[in-house]
C-alpha cells in the first residue's frame, strides 16, 4: 500500500505547515536546516508540505534546530504520532495537547467553507457575549479567566472574514432551531441575530436557513460540519485536498478521502435546495429576532 493511501493528510499537512512556520522563525532556509539536519532539501519540501509521515524522534531534532519551546515541542511530537493514522480522530488531551488546535490552522489557510450547523452560531459569526454563553456552558468548571481567553481566541479568529488578503469565501446554512434557541438570554439573542444579517451583508458571505416547513433532510442525518477547501496553485489545482471537519463531544474527525468528501458535499447540495435564499433568510432572522426583543 502506498503512503498516499494509508489515511488522512491532514496531521502531515498540519505538521508540515508548523514546521515550516518554525524554521521562517529561526530565520533558516530550507539550504541551512538541511545543512544542520543533515537531510537533504528535497526532504524538508516533502515534510514542510506534508507528503511524508514523521517519527515523533525526528520533530524533537527539527524543533531543537529552530528553537521552538517546550510546549510546542511537545504538541507537534504528538502531531507526528498521528501522521500515519488511517482516519483521524483528534482527541483533545490525548496524545495532541488541547491547547494545540489544530483546526484553527486549517481554519486560516481556507479559501471556502460550506458550513452546515444545527445548534448553534457558527464560531466565526458568534458575538462575544454569546461566545461566551457557550463557552461557559461547555466548560462549566473553568475559571473565569480560562473562559475569557477562550472567549478572546474565538474573537480573534474572526478577523481572517475581513482580512485584507483573500479573506475566505463562507457558505452557511443554518438550521431554523439555532435561531429560537436564545443562548445567553434573549438580550445577548437578539445582538447575535444581529450580527448574522450584519455578516450577511460581507460580499465573502452567505447565511440561508433550512425552515422547519422543510421536513426530514439529510442535515439530521449527518449533524453539523464544514467542508473546507484551499486556493489553488497556478495550475488551477488544489493546494491541498477538501477536508470535512466534524466537531464532537470529546473530538474532532478530519475527513478527506474523495469518497467522504463528496457524501457531505452531496448533503451539503440537499441543503442548498431546501435553504431559503439570502433575502427570506435575512427576513426570518430580523422577524425571530423583533420577537425575541419584546
């Protein structure tokens, strides 16, 4: 079996991007690590762009050559032990830290995002109170501290929308239950609403809401997830391949097998046909959200 087929790419893609991000840091070119690795060039273009699995051993080497912190050391060497895995699961304090997120990095290298969520606002479209209403409900035993880092990440991560450079392109498609369910209160709802049709207005977004007069579709079935693709080189072919990101209770799953990705691409279509278009949504919205205000 080849390696392109023993599993995901994207803990190589992952390792590779950090890595490479390391060495700029040390402010070496790919000539000179080589040179005090003792590898050749051609093999640090192959892991900086994630076509080869790592031992854990090696990353240890890399990142003593380029400086890298303790706790950096110690997530990518964990990364590594995933390189070779057939489907990822990523366990969150298992063998990659927790504080090492993993999607945040695939998060700023997407060109497009199809985003389908049943429960709950979308990370990059939450308002901080209503970021912070769900943070505090899934971390109930944080400090108040810890929750307002958490709260200041997410926030952050909403600048690649407006980004200067290729900000991504999102399509969300919302199910009708996120918008009645007042997380925070109907105070913190209302904003929240608010700023879905405000992010509505971004000519790099598009929010549609799946009504409840649309029945059974397959978003039931599958449960909230993205699909996130990359820019594509001057070829015209992806830089890197789709990857599904599913969010779960204790993890997250990383798809990116053609197969896997074209059942959620083909969910995704099923949606798109039962979504209302960008005016009803927007007009649902601001009537759920008059409701809530009075």
């Amino acid at each position: 079996m080849t390696e392109g087929t023993t599993g995901s790419t994207v803990p190589r893609r992952q390792l590779g991007r950090y890595l490479r991000d390391l060495r700029n840091r040390s402010r070496l070119t790919v000539r000179a690590a080589g040179a005090q690795l003792e590898w050749s060039e051609a093999k640090i273009w192959r892991i900086e762009t994630g076509q080869t699995g790592m031992r854990s051993l090696d990353v240890e080497t890399m990142c003593r050559i380029y400086g890298a912190p303790a706790d950096t050391t110690e997530a990518l060497m964990g990364l590594a032990k995933e390189t070779k895995a057939r489907g990822w699961w990523h366990s969150y304090g298992d063998v990659v830290p927790e504080y090492f997120d993993v999607y945040i990095g695939l998060e700023e290298a997407a060109a497009h995002f199809a985003w389908y969520e049943s429960e709950l606002v979308p990370g990059l479209l939450q308002t901080e109170d209503y970021a912070r209403a769900v943070i505090r409900a899934d971390k109930p035993h944080e400090d108040d501290a810890e929750i307002e880092r958490r709260v200041s990440v997410r926030m952050a991560r909403q600048t690649l929308l407006t980004r200067v450079t290729a900000p991504p392109m999102l399509d969300i498609v919302l199910n009708e239950a996120i918008l009645h369910r007042p997380v925070g209160g109907s105070t913190v709802m209302v904003r929240q609403l608010e700023r879905l049709i405000e992010a509505d207005v971004l000519p790099t977004v598009s929010v549609r809401v799946v009504p409840f007069g649309a029945g059974v579709h397959r978003g039931i079935m599958s449960g909230p997830f993205e699909i996130l693709r990359f820019p594509a080189n001057t070829n015209g072919q992806d830089t890197e391949p789709p990857t599904v990101y599913v969010e779960g209770f204790i993890g997250a799953l990383y798809l990116d097998k053609p197969h896997e990705v074209e059942r959620y691409d083909a969910v995704f279509t099923n949606l798109g046909e039962l979504a209302l278009d960008e005016t009803a949504s927007a007009e649902l919205i601001t009537r759920v959200a008059r409701e809530l205000g009075q």
